[in-house]
C-alpha cells in the first residue's frame, strides 16, 4: 500500500477522523452547534502534538517528512477549514429565525439577503484556508532557512489551526450570555478569512505557549459539557 501508517501519522488521522465525524453531525438535520464544537476541539488537541510525535521517530525518511507535512495540510483544511463552515450552518439551523424553513428562503419564497452573506462568508473562509495552508507547504523550505538563521520559526499569516480555539471560544459566550451570536461567529469568519491570507509575521509558539493553548482549549471543552449537562436537566 502506499502511504505511511506508524506512530508518526497516528494524530494527523485522527484530527481528519474527528473532523470528519463533526462534519457528519453538524449536517444532520438534528446536528447542534455544540456537538460538532467538541470534534472541531479534539482536532485542535490532535494538532498541537502531531508535529511533536514525528520528530521523536529520528530515522524519518525524507519522504515520510514531505508525506507528513502535506497530509497533515489536508487534515487541517477539513478540520479548521470544512468543519467550521459546517458548524456556521448549523447555528444558522438552530435558530428559531431560520428553523422550518431553507437556508437561503424567507417564508415569503424569496431570498434572504443576509442568508447569502453569511454563506458566501463560508466560501470566503474555506478559499483562505486552502490558500493559506497551501502556501505554507510552499514556503516551507524558506521558513526552515529563516529559522536556522534566527533560531526560531516565524508563520505567514493566521495559522489555520487558530480555529480551533477561537470558534468554540465564541459559542461559549453565547452560552454563558445566552444571546444569539450567529451574526458574530460570521464576522469573526470573516475577519479570519482575512488574517490567513494577510502577510504579517507570527512567531512560532514555544512549548510553553503551545500547552496554554491546550488549557485554554480544555476550558472550552469543560464549559461545553456543563451546557450540555444544564441542557438536559
């Protein structure tokens, strides 16, 4: 078979596999926001050491490096690039303003004008995520010159993988708040649409910064499942 299945890819499959799953159910008719929030945050935990995993295997082949890299780049655009549009949409679904009725018709037959602005946002989105990631597997051999020269790896733009916090960050303030945040998540799409295909630089993060990440990511992950425990009772 071709491709590469030992420890080193096992996170990078098992992003692709959660956001694969997120994606499923925050399409399904009885899809919620919320579910597909903890796929979109196991990605994000799968990402932050999947880089750290295939350094310790020392006898990577550089085949198994581009491999890694460029599957990876793929993983990341279904799980910070598909999923959150899919989770977008099923907000848009959840709402009593939308509920019953298609996504782009008002209840009079004709077309709701923020419904295509909020779904062309989505197309903006997922186009600079695909940019952005496939100009950091282009630029990868400049940044590693850079970094042996300054010590340390700069970034091009938003990294994609920033989804993963900022999304579940925002449907925590709508359940902490219980105000409707649809248009907000939106604008905040769009806003990162604009930052991953913007040229400013962005220092790697230490180990440091990536394990606050990480608990901040966590946090996400708790106040979640309070809201679905509340919800039930």
């Amino acid at each position: 078979m071709i491709g590469f299945y030992n420890y080193t890819m096992f996170l990078t499959y098992l992003s692709l596999i959660s956001a694969t799953g997120g994606i499923i159910i925050a399409t399904q008719d009885s899809g919620h926001p919320y579910v597909g929030m903890f796929f979109l945050l196991i990605s994000g935990l799968c990402d932050a050491f999947d880089g750290r995993v295939a350094r310790t295997k020392k006898d990577r082949t550089e085949l198994e490096k581009r491999f890694g890299v460029q599957v990876d780049s793929l993983a990341d655009l279904v799980a910070f690039g598909v999923l959150p549009c899919c989770i977008g949409n099923a907000m848009l679904r959840s709402n009593p303003k939308y509920i019953d009725r298609p996504f782009f018709l008002a209840k009079n037959g004709g077309l709701q004008w923020y419904s295509v602005v909020l779904g062309a946002i989505t197309l903006i989105y997922v186009i600079a995520a695909l940019i952005r990631l496939a100009y950091f597997n282009a630029t990868e051999e400049e940044r590693n010159e850079a970094a042996a020269k300054t010590g340390r790896a700069e970034f091009t733009g938003l990294p994609v993988t920033s989804a993963a916090l900022v999304f579940p960050f925002i449907l925590m303030l709508h359940y902490i708040f219980s105000m409707d945040f649809t248009v907000v998540y939106f604008a905040v799409m769009l806003l990162m649409a604009i930052l991953f295909v913007s040229k400013f630089k962005l220092k790697k993060p230490t180990a440091k910064g990536v394990w606050i990440m990480v608990g901040i990511g966590l946090v996400e992950f708790v106040v979640l499942i309070i809201y679905f425990t509340l919800r039930k009772h």
